[in-house]
C-alpha cells in the first residue's frame, strides 16, 4: 500500500560535522509530526554504527556510505514517506551519487556554517581530536569538503536561528509533499 495523501520526498541535508543537520532534522520532524506528515530521519552516525559499519573515512567508502543512504531513502520515498538524510556529502561526485539515484525525489539542502563556527561549536569534540591529529580523516580539518555547487535551497545556521532554518525548510518542501491531496 502507497501512502495517498503525501508525495515522497528525500530532504538530503548536507554540510560540516557541527553545521547543523541533526538539530534541523529534528525539529523538522517535530514539524512534520504537527502536521501529521509522516516522515523517517536517516543519518551518518545510525547507518554507520549498523549498514554501513564496514565502511571508513576514505573518499571511496563515502561515497559507498551516500550510495547505500541514497538507495534506502528511495526505497521509502517511493511509498511516500518523506526521508530526512543528514549526510556530511562531503565532494560535488557524492552528491551526484545521490541526485542521480534519486532523481526527482532529490532535494538538496546546504546547511550552511563557517568552518570555524562548528569548530567552536565542536558539539561532539572531533574538531579538538582532529586538530590534535588524534582523529584522521576528518571532514574539513584532514579531509576534503566541497561547496555544493546547485543546492535547492541554503540554510546560514551561523545567523539564524534553528527555528528560522527549519521555517524555512519546511516553507520550502511542504508545498510539494502535500500536493497530492489536491491532485
Ligand atoms: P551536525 O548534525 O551537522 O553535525 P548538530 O545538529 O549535531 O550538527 O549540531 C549543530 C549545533 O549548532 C547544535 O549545538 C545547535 O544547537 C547549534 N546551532 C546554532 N544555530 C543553529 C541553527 N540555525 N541550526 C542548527 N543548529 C544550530
């Protein structure tokens, strides 16, 4: 059975460890749930700790790490489920990984932040174990990390609060995920 009244979708935030995806995920799903959108969070962290626990740091396992998120978000979209991926996404090639599997159930989201905000946010302290070399790797410090060059849409957490940025986003992707109700 395919949910009738919501249009799938996958929200693929990306941006640096500490940028704010997890936090606007979050309250996106708060907002989702409010409005009785059904949705489902996937992110780094889980799918590392489980389906992707034999993948590493090098830019050949991220972008395995993208593939396997992106195939499994669109599996759920497909059947109507709004998916939320927080994925750091860190090179312009594992975007496309994602864009081109997904298609147009595709929305790319740049959350946006100075590289030196998240170091001073450092909300699970790598950015101190990367700066010390202790942690390699590590995604802006010892690892590449590209602008994105065609987001469809860009949140500044650096000037904005959380609740802004999620106004925002959810200003930005309603539209299209109710629009079956009037089709
Ligand atoms: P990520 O998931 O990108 O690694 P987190 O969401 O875990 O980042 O951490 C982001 C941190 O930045 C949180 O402590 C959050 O409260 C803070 N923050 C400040 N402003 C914003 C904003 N506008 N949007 C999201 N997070 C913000």
């Amino acid at each position: 059975m395919k949910l009738t009244t919501q249009k799938g979708m996958v929200i693929w935030m990306l941006g640096l460890s500490g940028a704010g995806k997890s936090t606007l995920s979050d309250l996106l799903e708060t907002q989702f749930q409010t409005e009785n959108i059904f949705s489902i969070q996937l992110d780094g962290d889980q799918l590392r700790k489980g389906l992707n626990k034999n993948l590493g740091f090098s830019m050949e396992d991220r972008a395995e790490n993208i593939r396997r998120a992106a195939e499994t978000a669109g599996i759920m979209a497909a059947k109507g489920i709004v998916v939320i991926c927080s994925f750091i996404t860190p090179l312009n090639v594992h975007r496309e990984i994602a864009r081109e599997i997904l298609g147009e159930l595709y929305f790319e989201v740049f959350i946006d932040c100075p590289l030196t905000v998240c170091q001073e946010r450092d909300v699970k302290g790598l950015y101190k174990l990367a700066g010390n070399n202790t942690l390699k790797n590590f995604t802006g410090i010892s690892s590449a990390f590209e602008k994105p060059e065609n987001p469809d849409l860009v949140l500044l957490t650096e000037s904005q609060t959380p609740q802004q940025c999620c106004d925002h986003l959810y200003a930005a992707v309603s539209s299209r995920i109710t629009q079956l109700q009037f089709s």
